[in-house]
C-alpha cells in the first residue's frame, strides 16, 4: 500500500496528470449544460416537425377551400385570409424558411387550381367537339356520345398507336415520293429519274401526279380562255354533282357570275387546279383502314367472318372517303371508323358484306397498280 501511496503522490505532482485531472473535471461541471442544449435542439426539431405538419395541413386546407363551390367569395376570402395568418404562425418555428415563401403559399395554391381547372375545361371542351364531329358526320345524340367515348378509348390502344405510326412512316414516304414525282414530272425523262431514284415499283406514283397534273393544266388553260372571252360556261347542277360545290358555295360562285363571269372562270379554274392536283388515298392505307376497323368492332356479334371482313371493308371505305375528303387527316379517317362502329348489332348484322369486300378488293388493286399517295 505504502508503494502505491508514493506512486500516486509521484504522478499526482506531474504537470501531465494535473492536466488531465483539469480536463475530467471540466467535462464533468459541464454535462448538465450538454444535456440541456441537446434537449433544447430536440425540442427545437420537434416544434419544427409539428410546424412542418401544420403547414402541409394548411396547405392542403387552402386547396380544399378554393376548389369548393359552396362557399360565397366573402367566405372563401375569409378562410384563405385565416389560413394564410396561421401558416405565418406555423412558420415562426422553422428555422430558415422564407416568410416570402409562406406568405405566397394562397398565390401558388390559386394558380395551381386555376391550371387544373382549366385543363379540365379543356378536356371538357375537347370531349365537346368529339361528340358534335359525330353528330355532324349523322349520327344522333345518343349514338354521337357513345362513338364520343369510344373514339376515346380508341385513342388510348396499343391498335390506335400502331396505326398512328404506320400511318406517320407512311406518310412521310409517300409525301417524299410525291414530292419528287412533282419535280420530276416538269423535266425532260423526269420518269426515268424518277425510277432510277426510287425503284421501277414506284413508278406508279409518277405517272398518276403526271396524269393529274396534265389534266388540271389543260382544264384550267381551257377554262381561262372562257375567261378572257367573258364566259363562265358552268351550271349549279355541274358545280354540285360534277365539282362537288355544296349548294351555299355553288350558290356564291354563280353569284359571281352574274357580276363578272371572267373573274367566275378565274376562280373556278384556280380552284379545279388546286383540287384536282390532290391525289388520292396511297394503297398502304386501305389495309391499315381495315386493320384498324377489325380493332373497333365484335366479331363475335356477326353470323360468319365473311359478314365480319365485309363490316370492317365498308368502314374502311368510309374511312378512306374521309380522309381524301379531310386534305389527308388521319385522325378524320379514324373518326369514320369508330362513328360506323356504333351501330347497333341488329344494324351490323344486317349489313351486306358482299359488295362491299368486292369494293375494297377493287380499291386496293387501283391504288396498288398507281400507288398513289395524299399530299400532307
């Protein structure tokens, strides 16, 4: 023990162990300190998650008011009014908000839910127009709503998808040969260019924007020679079964007439010129028209498959009608589609298939033999 009495006393009296005597005793008087400062950054934290809480609560609280359509706007001004005082209050407990922020948070929430208001409106607006396309194609209100809503589902298909992009590659082919067909057709062996640039295959497309334009040229050179003479040589009947005017367009075309019959040739020569230049449906849509009424309608409601391909034939038909008719809009061709669809069972099942599979078998070898193609 005595041995170990003079060790103690010998390290006791070294600067070293006085040292750490010193240090001990300090971190010891200051526990209780660290212990409250911890506690009071607990405390801190905690306020601040319940003041985080409370303004998500607000937050959630302003939408609710400003999307309710029973308050008056006294009532709603009020509300939003207290929840904008209360989300200040909450934030004096969060540490580094920005009172901007806070304060902004009625003006964010008003934006937002005019944004969502306003895309519903819009979608509104565009199920709106859906149905009264259909009720302007014919179809009767209740049948317009359904094709309406059909077209919409339609429209969200892995079906519609497909078609849309064989459609687009297509098109842009088409459109390209076309082009092409139409520069080439003013030039000297514009159809062996042609062939040489795109396949002896595709030589169809050259001779039917050839043909037409050759048409439209001598129909338009002969009628602005009626012109120069004063004359305008066509009749209502002409312009309406032959030219396809509707009777309002005849009507003021004919008016025209009356005043000018030179400026009524002019017109008339301009506008068989632009129209006739239009080429028809190119032969890979009749198929793909097809395919995608097999896509809209039951099979199982039909009697044979006979009856079946004849149904999806004349919407096809139809939707090739609609597409020349649209300037080459797919979207028109697909709203054939489906308004024939809607048809009640007994109306499909009536149908006659027979002629109709001869049509578009006829369709496909004309379009085939000239692979013609729309103009975007």
């Amino acid at each position: 023990m005595a041995r170990f009495g003079r060790s103690f006393v010998q390290a006791a009296t070294q600067p070293q162990y006085a040292q750490g005597l010193f240090t001990a005793a300090q971190q010891i008087g200051a526990a209780p300190g660290r212990r409250r400062a911890a506690e009071e950054e607990r405390r801190k934290k905690e306020e601040e998650r319940k003041s985080y809480s409370m303004l998500a609560g607000i937050q959630s609280n302003i939408y609710d008011t400003l999307q309710n359509q029973q308050l008056t706007e006294e009532e709603r001004a009020s509300r939003l009014n207290e929840l904008r005082q209360g989300a200040l209050t909450a934030a004096e407990n969060i540490e580094g908000i920005n009172p901007l922020t806070v304060e902004g948070m009625v003006r964010t929430a008003r934006r937002d839910v005019f944004a969502e208001q306003e895309q519903r409106r819009q979608s509104e607006r565009a199920d709106e127009r859906l149905e009264l396309s259909f009720e302007n194609a014919g179809l009767q209100k209740e049948a317009a709503a359904r094709a309406a809503e059909k077209h919409r589902e339609f429209m969200g298909t892995a079906d519609y998808r497909q078609a849309q992009r064989d459609f687009q590659t297509n098109q842009q082919l088409h459109t390209t040969m076309v082009q092409a067909a139409e520069g080439f057709s003013t030039t000297e062996q514009g159809r062996d260019k042609f062939i040489k640039a795109y396949g002896e295959d595709k030589a169809g497309i050259f001779d039917a924007i050839k043909t037409k334009n050759d048409t439209a040229i001598a129909q338009r050179d002969r009628i602005l020679a009626d012109a120069e003479q004063g004359k305008f040589t066509f009749t209502k009947n002409d312009l309406m079964e032959k030219h396809g005017f509707d009777e309002k367009g005849a009507d003021n075309l004919l008016a025209v007439a009356k005043q000018s019959p030179k400026r009524a040739s002019e017109i008339f020569a301009n506008y068989l010129f632009k129209t006739q230049k239009r080429v028809e449906v190119p032969s890979a849509y009749v198929s793909l028209f097809q395919d995608a009424a097999m896509s809209q309608i039951e099979q199982k409601i039909f009697e044979s498959d006979e009856k079946f391909e004849g149904r999806a034939a004349k919407l096809a038909l139809d939707a090739a009608d609609a597409y020349v008719k649209s300037g080459g809009n797919f979207e028109a061709a697909m709203k054939a589609i489906t308004g024939g669809s809607v048809q009640s069972d007994e109306e499909q099942k009536n149908k006659t298939p027979d002629d109709k599979m001869d049509q578009l078998r006829a369709y496909d070898r004309t379009y085939s033999a000239t692979d013609t193609a729309a103009e975007s």
